[in-house]
C-alpha cells in the first residue's frame, strides 16, 4: 500500500523587500497576512509618520491573533530604537518607544539639608522623578520656601511647581515643591519641621 501525503503551504510573504503602503492597513489583514514588512518614508502609520523618529526607514514584525487583537514590533533601521503599538477589541493605541536600560540612570543629589535627593530619568529626560527623604538638619518653618538643593540636572523644561503630599515622622501632611528651569528644588513645608525630623516626597515632572 502506498500513501501519498501533500502538504499546503501558505506563503506570508515573510521576505519581501518592498515597503508597505500602510502599516495598519497591512495588520488589520490579520492572522493571514504578512508577518515581516519593510517601511520607508511613505508608509503611513508609522514612528517616523506620527514623527516620534528622524529615521525614515524601518522593519515591522506583526503578529496578530485576528483582525482586532494584535501587536506591531518596530525597529528604526540603523538605530536601537524600538516601538510598540497593540490593537485591542478592534482598536490601536498609540506608538509607544520600549525603554533601555542605557535609557535609565538614577543621580544622587548633593543638598547641604541631611537629606537623601535622588534624581531617576528616563530616556532623553523627557519625564524625570525625584525622591526626597531622610532626617533634615535644620528646621524648616511653615510657609518658608527653602531651597534645598541646585543642579543643572534637576532642572525642569518649564517653571513645573505642585503642591504635594509630604510624609513627616508618619504624619500625612502637604508641602510646595518647585523645580525651577535652572535646577533649583524649592520646597515650602505647610507645617514646621523640626531639625531631625524625618520627611518623605516623591515626585515626577517635565
């Protein structure tokens, strides 16, 4: 007895090298169609389209589930910049950038306040965070704005201010914190604090 087996194989067209018109377009096909595309400056709804890139030109790896869950993986040629969008019930978000870990640093900045001053940024400092705790060495009146440390890399790219929630010795309480343009951190305690006594901030800003 002899038995003859055929096998159907389904092209995805997983190496063309021609840039697709439209990204969305071409993963809204879903499950059956490309996996691997090519874009170039033309293509529309990509990175470099919503201008979140200057590089023209990149590769999308597409991988859907079905015409409305998916996710798209893209990575700008010649760079190690790599972007995100998902589809969910029928409907993309927006292109997210994937953090590196070159991308992240955490500063510690020198205040002559007893404090620990920790400075996070992310990517091209885009966003920042700061963390302020530790036990002060000095007292710090209620409505006195103190400046309690300076750092070019603390700097905000507008004159960013907030009133903010304070932890004092366990004490739920609200200070002004303001980060100037030129790195300054000036906090104003609605509520005196005594030297050596311990406080608590975290923040994060523009």
């Amino acid at each position: 007895m002899i038995w003859a087996i055929f096998f159907t194989v389904r092209n995805t067209n997983l190496d063309v090298r021609n840039a697709v018109v439209d990204l969305l377009a071409t993963a809204n096909i879903g499950p059956s169609g490309r996996r691997i595309v090519q874009c170039n400056e033309n293509t529309l709804n990509t990175p470099y389209e919503a201008g979140l890139t200057n590089g023209k030109s990149g590769t999308a790896y597409i991988n859907m589930s079905s015409v409305d869950y998916g996710t798209i993986l893209y990575i700008v040629s010649g760079t190690n910049r790599i972007f995100l969008r998902s589809k969910d019930n029928g409907i993309w978000s927006n292109w997210g950038e994937l953090l590196k870990k070159a991308d992240y640093e955490a500063k510690k900045i020198t205040n002559s306040y007893g404090l620990t001053i920790v400075l996070f940024t992310f990517g091209s400092d885009t966003i920042k965070a700061i963390k302020i705790g530790g036990y002060v060495n000095k007292a710090l009146s209620a409505g006195t704005a103190y400046t309690i440390a300076t750092n070019t890399e603390v700097k905000s790219r507008v004159e960013w201010y907030h009133n903010i929630h304070c932890g004092i010795n366990g004490i739920n309480t609200v200070a002004y914190l303001r980060i100037t343009t030129d790195g300054n951190i000036v906090l104003t305690p609605q509520t005196t604090i005594a030297s050596g006594v311990g406080i608590n901030i975290a923040e994060y800003y523009v």
